[in-house]
C-alpha cells in the first residue's frame, strides 16, 4: 500500500489567548464560522456564546475558512481543520492554539475511541485533493497520510472500538475501511447511480454506519464485520441530508436537512422518521452534535440565503450571523438560538463515551 509520510514538529512560539480557567468545569460547543474565519464557544450550561476566537489574532488570514471540530473526551484539547490555510490546529482548554499540522485542503475530523489518532478528510470544496486520508498522532501532532484509493474521500467516521476507520467519496460510489494498526484499507463499492456519500454517523455501539446522499435518504451499513461495512437498506429524509447524529442510546438519528430546512428524527428500531422538527433558526441546517449529557441536540444553520443548498465550492458567502439551533431531545422541540458568526458549518464538543 502506497502511503506519503508528512511528519510536521508541533508548532512553537504561538500566538496565546487566554480565555476561560484552566478548572472552568464547564461543558463548550466549538463552532466552525467558516465564512467568517472565528470560532464561536458556546457554553452549553448556558447556552450563549462565551468567547469568540478570532483567527486572525492567531496569524492566520481572513480566507482561513474553518471548517469542522472535535473534541478529546474528557475535554482537555481540540481541534479544528482551516480549509484555507491547508492546517490543522490543536488548542488546549484554554483556548490556546498550541500545535498544528500541515495537509492539503482537511475537511472531516474523528478522534480515536481509547487510541493516539486523529482522523482528517478532505475539504467538500476540494475539486481534485489527494485520495489520502490524514492520520495525526494527537500528542505531538505528527501526521501520515494513507490512499485510499479513491478521489474526493470527504464522509469520514470511526468504529467505537477504535481500530476501523471509515471515508467515502463524492465522486464515486465506494466507500473504505482504513485499519488504524496495519493501515490496511479494503474497499466497498455500491451498485447504481452515485448518490453522494457525503457525510457519516456512527452508532455508539457499533453496529450500524449511516451516510447521509445528496439525495434526500441516508444509507445504513451494518457492521457486523466492522473491516467490511455492508449496505442494509436506505431511510427517507429531507431534501440534501447533512451531518446526522446518533443519540447517546443508538435508539435515535438525528439529521438535519440541508435543503429543506428541517431536522428527521429517526427511531432506528423502525427505521422510520417519527418527526420532523421545524422552526426559526433552522436556516441551512449544516452540523450537528450532542452535548455531552445528552439532552440537547445542537445544529448549525449556514443562513447564506443565497441558495436553498450550499455549495461550498461556489455559493456566495454568507453576509449574515449564522445560528446555532438548541433542540430538547425529550421533546424535539427548539428551545433556543444561538447567534454565531458568518457561514457555521461543523460543530463539536466531547463524548463522554
């Protein structure tokens, strides 16, 4: 198997923000302004911004353009790929950017379950990137980069147990298991049409991948072999389904619909979509996540009101606040909006799992 080795030293002599207490206990929801280059940390006990990082003040430009996060499970770094700037950065609790790597147009993160690794996709917005997915040892921020033998691999997950990897492509209907020990990657490839594997959710027990279509259904494989995902049918959704997300118990999908300006909420014991959640703010629904007690689901709404369907190779920017949806799972009903910055896009905050 061909791989390219890109082994970058930690960054030095960065640029310090210091925002919230090293023992804040507070739970925090990173979101990626992507056309607005900051970072907006919401408070999840409050549910209100508590500070917004401006990447310019850390060196970087204006077209930085983050894109996606994640978070360690007990909360103590994080991380966020800027798609302009071809890196991926590391910041500790504080907010303080204290390492980086370097590769070519990163989109999709996923962290390791109980492993070293950090996962990176490619950029949507990328016409021709490496068929390579990133793989950065977290402590020191080396990175290697493994083919898979594909072009444009974007939907990017992880099995819980922490030794498969998983990424599709936009351009062509397979998707790839990557061994996170061997770097062995076996590949699946779908009968008919393309429908754009786009964007991955894994169950938390590790039994079913689901991958959201361009096409208005998410795909489900089951993992019974989890180096060899299986197509097992298809559930219908909204129009463009985008980032979805299983509730803590696998019993829910949520997945909000990108075209259609709404949020499927899905009983994956029927297969079934048992609401569908509408309301102000939902606006370009683009990220989702779940805090990290499980009882609010928040989404990020593009609100470019260029086009029903952003397209990130070529839509205007957005020119107004963005909005982070607040959704009570006991009641899927929204319970508050959160003002951001210009264009969110991926969210995250930490699994207790």
């Amino acid at each position: 198997m061909k791989r390219k080795s890109a082994l970058l030293p930690a960054a030095a002599g960065l640029l310090i923000l210091a925002l919230p207490a090293a023992q804040d206990p507070a739970e925090y929801l990173y979101v990626c302004n992507q056309d607005g280059a900051t970072i907006s940390v919401i408070d999840i006990g409050r549910l209100e911004v508590a500070q917004t990082l401006r990447l310019q003040d850390f060196g970087f430009s204006a077209n930085a353009r983050p894109h996606h996060a994640v978070v360690e499970p007990d909360g103590s770094f994080w991380y966020v790929t800027l798609i302009g700037e071809n890196r991926i950065l590391k910041f500790d609790r504080q907010n303080r950017l204290v390492a980086q790597a370097q590769m070519e147009t990163p989109g999709l993160l996923a962290i390791q379950p109980g492993g070293p690794l950090l996962f990176v996709g490619r950029s949507m917005s990328a016409v021709s990137p490496p068929q390579r997915l990133g793989i950065v040892r977290r402590s020191d921020m080396k990175i290697d980069e493994v083919d898979v033998f594909f072009p444009r691999p974007h939907a990017l997950d992880i099995h819980p147990g922490g030794r498969y990897a998983y990424s599709a492509s936009l351009a062509v209907n397979q998707l790839a298991s990557v061994d996170a020990e061997t770097e062995e990657v076996s590949l699946v490839s779908l009968d008919g049409p393309n429908p754009v594997l786009a964007h991955g959710a894994m169950a938390p027990d590790g039994r079913t991948l689901v991958i959201a279509t361009h096409t208005p259904r998410v795909l489900v494989f089951d993992l019974a072999d989890p180096a060899k995902p299986r197509l097992d049918g298809s559930i219908d959704v909204g129009e463009m389904p985008w980032h979805p997300s299983f509730s803590e118990d696998g019993r829910t999908l949520y997945v909000p619909n990108q075209g259609s300006d709404d949020i499927s909420v899905i009983d994956m014991r029927t297969r079934t979509v048992v609401k569908t959640i509408t309301g102000a703010g939902l606006a370009q629904p683009w990220g989702s996540a779940l805090s990290p007690d499980g009882r609010y689901l928040f989404v990020s709404n593009l609100n470019t009101r260029a086009t029903q369907t952003h397209d990130h190779a070529g839509a205007p920017a957005a020119t107004s606040a963005g909005t982070v949806v607040v959704v009570d799972v006991a009641t899927n009903a929204i319970v508050k909006v959160i003002e951001v910055g210009r264009g969110p896009t991926g969210i995250g905050t930490r699994h207790r799992r």
